[in-house]
C-alpha cells in the first residue's frame, strides 16, 4: 500500500480481557462510545463488533481452598503455591464455573527452563506430572464424597 494513499474503510482488531465480568462489560460500553465520537469528529461512521468468547476464570474460594490444602497434605507445604498471580488466559473450565462452583488449578509442568510454555511449538508436556494429579484428583474424590 503506497503512503499517499488514503484506503476508504480501516479496519481494527484486538482482545479484552479482564478479571471480572463488570469490567469486561464497562470495556465493552467505553469502547463503543469512544469508536462513535472518533467516528463522528472525523465525520464518518464506524461499527462495532464486539464478541464475549471467553468469561474470566473465577475459582470458588472453598474448592480453591480444598484443592490447595490436598495438595500440601501430600506433596508438602513447599511445593504448593497458593498465591499465583491472576492469568489473562482463555480457559474453557471457565464456563463451566459459571454454573458450578469448582477450582482451576496448575499442577506444574515446568517449563521455565527451556522458556517452552503451552502454546509454544517446542513444548513437551512433562509426563512425569501424570501421577501426581492422579493422586490429587483422587484426593479431591475422597474428600468431596465420601464413603
């Protein structure tokens, strides 16, 4: 495209993520207004599109709390984090949250030493994290339903 060239429509692409649905939708309200007032005092006109894929992932604070001390039961108070920061990833357990209470958790894959994460096209999952959630998912059974 030449620089001199002035296209007759723009077009503009991005994601929001928040941690909480109210902000989400205030995002979602300021964004369109603000894209009709740039519109207007350009003296065009311009839409919106504006798709909620996505809700945040909100653990229930109970199942977060029973998961967390299941785990340092068994793995020891030194290998459990219980303070993550919040993630702005995209999680699909996040539906199902809104109409159960439940709790997301991370069993640690490692993965800081060779600077391969999920989504990264090096990235080796590290079987060797099979058998502890096996254990902590039967835990999680044994304690949520017992005999």
């Amino acid at each position: 495209m030449a620089m001199s060239v002035i296209p007759d429509q723009a077009k503009l692409v991005g994601t929001v993520r928040s941690f909480k649905p109210e902000v989400q939708q205030t995002v979602q309200r300021r964004m369109q207004r603000l894209i009709e007032q740039v519109a207007h005092g350009f003296d065009a006109t311009a839409t919106m599109h504006y798709q909620k894929i996505y809700p945040p992932t909100i653990n229930t604070p109970a199942h977060a709390d029973l998961v967390a001390e299941l785990a340092t039961e068994l793995f020891g108070a030194e290998n459990v984090m219980r303070d993550l920061p919040p993630s702005m990833g995209a999680e699909d357990f996040s539906f199902m949250l809104q109409h159960r209470p439940g709790a997301y958790f991370r069993l640690g894959q490692g993965g800081a030493e060779s600077g391969c994460f999920l989504h990264n096209p090096n990235y080796d999952f590290n079987d060797g994290v099979i058998g502890v959630g096996a254990r902590l998912f039967a835990a999680i059974v044994q304690r949520s339903m017992p005999l």
